[in-house]
C-alpha cells in the first residue's frame, strides 16, 4: 500500500518556498490601502450580485438557503470524499487509502495553521463582519426561514467571517487532488466543485469575497506547502495505514465494504 512515488520522504524546497510566497503576497496585498479597497469594491459589487437575486426569486431562495445549512456541508463532504478514495479515477485502487491518509495529514496541518492564523487576525484586528450584517438592504435567508436557522444551523452570517475556513477545506482538497489529477478534465470537474460549494457563503451573505480568496487561499496554499511539499504527508500517511492496517483487515471481510477501492489490500 505505501507506494513512494505519491508522496516523498525529502523536502521540496522550490516549490515550499513558491507555497510560501503565495500566502505572504496575498496577505501584503490585502493589507496594502490600495489593494484592501480595491477588494471591498469588487466584493461588493460580487455580494449584490449573488444576494439580490433571493427578494425575486423564491426558488432560488430555497435552493441556496438549503445548500447554507449545516447539514449540506456533510453532503459536500460525502461527495469529496467519495471522489478522494474512489478507485482508478485520480488515483489507482491500490493508492486510494494511502492517499486518504495523505489528505488526512495535510489537512491536520491546515487546521493547525488555521488556528495560529486566527489567533493573529484577532490580534492584529483584521477580522469583520459578513456583509450580511454591514451593507444596507442584505437579503438574510435566516429572515425568511427563521426555523431552519434554528434548527439546522443556516449559515448568513458571522461576526469573525476572516479567514474563510469553509473556503480553506475546499480549496486544500482541490488543490492536493490537482497535484495528482491526471488530465484536464479532472482538473475541470475538481475546481468547478470546489468553487461551486463555496458558492452558498458568498450567496447568503456570510462570508466576503476577500474571506475565500485571500484568507481561504492563503490558508489551503501554506497547508500544501508544509503539508505536502515537506516529508510530513509521507511519514504520518506511513503512520496511519500501519496503525489502521487491523481495522481495514477486519473491515475487507464485510461483504460490501470489502468492495470498496479504500479497504481492499494493495498490491
């Protein structure tokens, strides 16, 4: 199951750098007076854009309040998964669990780096307010479902709406399936996913354009870097498919999870 060639035991020192640099220049622009209100303008005109639409349309309304329920994001995640670990599609049958298990380290990285970027937005007081609850005339879905927001958590709005973090797992997933995807199409179908999910925030008003592709990019590019560029997705993927190796064997003898591309053995 530990094929070398999907992830290396050696540092990438190019393209960790490029990782780096990405982050930092983005962070500079959106700091820079300039760039800051070169990002509102273009994010509020996005914001009318994408939330006007739901006073005159209720079946749009319905549809983009369902897809901003907590709910949905396991769906989301459901589907990303099933493409992660499905067999033969970006990664071989016998690459999928050591690939799951890769993901898995880099995203642990990403929630780690997520954390201390937070601490500093707070203390450097770049967070905000979602447009929902700074620009006149927001359509707020939770106004027209106050039972779903109740009940199921509808996602409109934040106090902290910096960095994106619902952005920052979509784009580490598209990112690190990119690294591996196989032609252009796949690619294709990878990022029209991950900007489609991303897609209710900005719709419901929760989240700023700035939040996903400055604090969400940042984000999913340092996980990237550090997460795969360095030796760590080689050596906690080794980890895990030796601590896990008991339970996937037990889990080969099921009837139709033995089916499955991520538990069957390798060759």
């Amino acid at each position: 199951m530990n094929n070398p060639g999907l992830f290396q035991a050696r540092w990438n020192l190019r393209r960790l750098a490029l990782c780096n640099f990405v982050p930092l220049a983005l962070l500079a622009f959106w700091l820079w007076p300039t760039g800051q209100m070169l990002c509102m303008i273009f994010d509020e005109w996005l914001f009318h854009l994408l939330n006007a639409p739901l006073a005159s349309n209720p079946i749009w309304l319905r549809i983009w309040a369902i897809a901003s329920l907590r709910p949905f994001d396991v769906v989301v995640g459901v589907i990303l998964l099933t493409l992660l670990i499905k067999g033969d599609w970006v990664f071989e049958k016998t690459e999928v669990r050591q690939a799951f298990f890769g993901f898995l380290a880099v995203l642990l990285v990403l929630l780690f780096i997520r954390m201390l970027f937070s601490k500093l937005a707070v203390y450097m007081s770049w967070q905000h307010s979602s447009p929902s609850m700074m620009i006149e005339g927001a359509i707020r879905m939770s106004d027209y479902f106050p039972g779903l927001e109740k009940s199921w958590e509808l996602k409109d709005r934040s106090t902290q709406s910096f960095p994106g973090d619902h952005a920052s797992v979509l784009l580490i997933w598209a990112l690190f399936m990119t690294v591996f995807s196989r032609n252009s199409w796949q690619t294709l179908v990878i990022w029209s996913l991950a900007l489609l999910f991303m897609m209710p925030r900005l719709v419901a008003g929760a989240h700023w354009g700035q939040d996903d592709y400055i604090g969400g990019v940042l984000l999913a590019v340092w996980a990237l870097g550090w997460g795969y560029y360095t030796p760590f997705a080689y050596h906690a993927s080794a980890f895990f498919l030796k601590v896990t190796a008991p339970v996937f064997g037990l889990l080969g003898k099921l009837p139709v999870v033995s089916r499955m591309s991520v538990v069957r053995a390798a060759g």
